[in-house]
C-alpha cells in the first residue's frame, strides 16, 4: 500500500527494528530501491531532496511509488527530504507526497517551532506525516548543508515537542551528511537520554557514516527511520564510471544503467536485513 511513515513506524516501533528511507537521486533509482523491499517483505520510505522532486516531476515520482506500492505489494511512502520551504511542502503534499520532512533547523527555535506547526496543521489533515529536526545535523548533501552540526539536547526536544506535535524527529547525535570515507562515532549516551526523553519515533540522517555494528543499539534506543542517501549515491555512480567507460557509445542505454541499478538494489536489500535485525551470509 501507499502510506504515509506512521503506520510504518508505529509497526516498527511495536516490533523493534528501523524502517529504511533511501534517497533517490533520479527516476531509474526508485524501482529497484522498491523491489528490493519488496523481495524482503519490508516497508520502506522512498525520499528526495526537493531539488530532485523538482527534477524528476513530484506527480511523476508519486506516480511511480504508487503504483508500485499497489502492484509489488509493498508499504511504500514517499518523503520529501530537508525541506525548508513552505511552497515546496504544500506542492509536494499537493502533488501526493505521503510524507514530509520541515528542517527547520537553522533557524530561531521560535520560528522553528511556529513554522513547523504550520506545516503540521497542513499536512496532517490530508494523512501526509511530518518529521521535523531539533539540532542540526552536520556535513553537506544535495541541499543541505551545515558546518559543525549542533547536538540535540534532551530537555530542548521535550519542549519542542511540547510545542510541535510530529511524527518524527530528526536527532543529531554525531553523524554528518555525505560521509563516506569514514565511519562516525555516533553518541550513543545522547541517543538514549532522548529516548528516554521523549516518546517519538527518532530518525537518524546521514547514516552512511554509521557503523553497521552500531544499528543494533541505535533501533534498542527509539531509532525507527534510517537515512541511506550517500551510500547509494556513490555506488550507482562509481559502477555508472565502470560501465560506460568500458561500453560503445551506441551501446543501448538499458544495458549500462541495469547494473548501476543492481547495485541500488544490493545495497539497499543489505541495509534493510541488518535494519530488520537479520544477519545475512556476506554475498
Ligand atoms: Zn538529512
């Protein structure tokens, strides 16, 4: 089906494992982030940043999710990412979007407070959800981009949420946008004093940089999204170099864009079993 994330991470909640969201950075990468769900019996979030929903054509993107979510029997939800204007949320929302996300994060708390309850009051009433982010995040991404990075403090996301009734709520706990290089020593101790804190699923972004030995104690800590953005970006790419250096030009499109496509797949199957809690035999 085609839902919006909180049934998604209420399930996940009750059970105990994290949701997958998986940026798509064109068209062609949103089947087999799909299909690799699906072959996994799993939800999962489709998101892109609003530069790529304005690329791509939002009706075109929703078009896709949905039609997918009904024909490959899968819970699909498709999120839009950092958004930080109000004319990209209601257009998204408008155009089907399920889900949306108001980073308001560099921004006075005050007006992050105000304009994330504009965004609630509007989106809620059509069953879109709504994450939104105390802290902010470091590193750069496509649209997103913040030197540094400001860890959320326990006792400001309660009264956030005191002000601000989300969905979700994006954390900043030690991860930074676009690392992947390296792996991150995330705060564990913070994550757990916020979720001790605070009663809402808690989204983690920039988790390529994360420590996949690490996914076991940020889902025992509230973890129910989980953010792949670069990871996907980086293999489709590096195979995308491969292949087309090694192909004719006249070679049909198809047969250089299936394998970076397969790599899209593989990574997210792989992401989503270590999600579920599964361990899986190295392939
Ligand atoms: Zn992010």
């Amino acid at each position: 089906m085609y839902v919006s994330m909180t049934p998604m991470l209420a399930e996940a909640a009750a059970v105990g494992y994290m949701v997958g969201a998986f940026n798509a950075h064109s068209l062609e990468m949103v089947p087999p982030i799909i299909r690799a769900a699906r072959d996994l019996g799993a939800p999962v979030i489709v998101q892109t940043s609003p530069g790529t929903a304005r690329y791509v054509g939002m009706r075109n993107l929703v078009a896709v999710c949905r039609s997918m979510a009904e024909d490959e029997v899968v819970d699909v939800a498709l999120h839009l990412d950092h958004a930080t204007s109000l004319t990209d949320i209601r257009d998204a929302v408008e155009a089907g979007y399920s889900s949306v996300m108001f980073d308001g994060s560099l921004m006075a708390v005050s007006r992050n407070v105000a304009t994330s309850r504009r965004v609630i009051d509007y989106a809620r009433s059509r069953g879109v959800s709504v994450e939104v982010e105390i802290g902010t995040i470091g590193g750069t991404e496509e649209g997103v981009s913040s030197t540094g990075g400001l860890r959320t403090q326990p006792q400001e996301a309660v009264w956030f949420l005191e002000q601000v009734d989300a969905d979700a709520l994006a954390v900043s706990i030690g991860t930074s946008h676009g690392q992947f290089r390296s792996t991150t020593d995330i705060d564990l101790d913070l994550l757990s004093r916020i979720h001790q804190a605070v009663d809402l699923p808690l989204v983690i972004h920039g988790g390529t940089g994360v420590d996949e030995a690490d996914y076991p104690s940020l889902s025992a800590n509230g973890v129910r999204k989980f953010n792949v953005g670069t990871e996907l970006l980086v293999g489709w790419t590096r195979q995308a170099q491969e292949q087309f250096a090694a192909t004719e030009v006249s070679t049909s499109l198809r047969r250089n864009i299936e394998p970076c496509n397969d790599v899209v797949r593989d990574i997210v199957a792989r992401k989503i079993s270590l999600f579920l809690g599964e361990t899986r035999e190295p392939q």
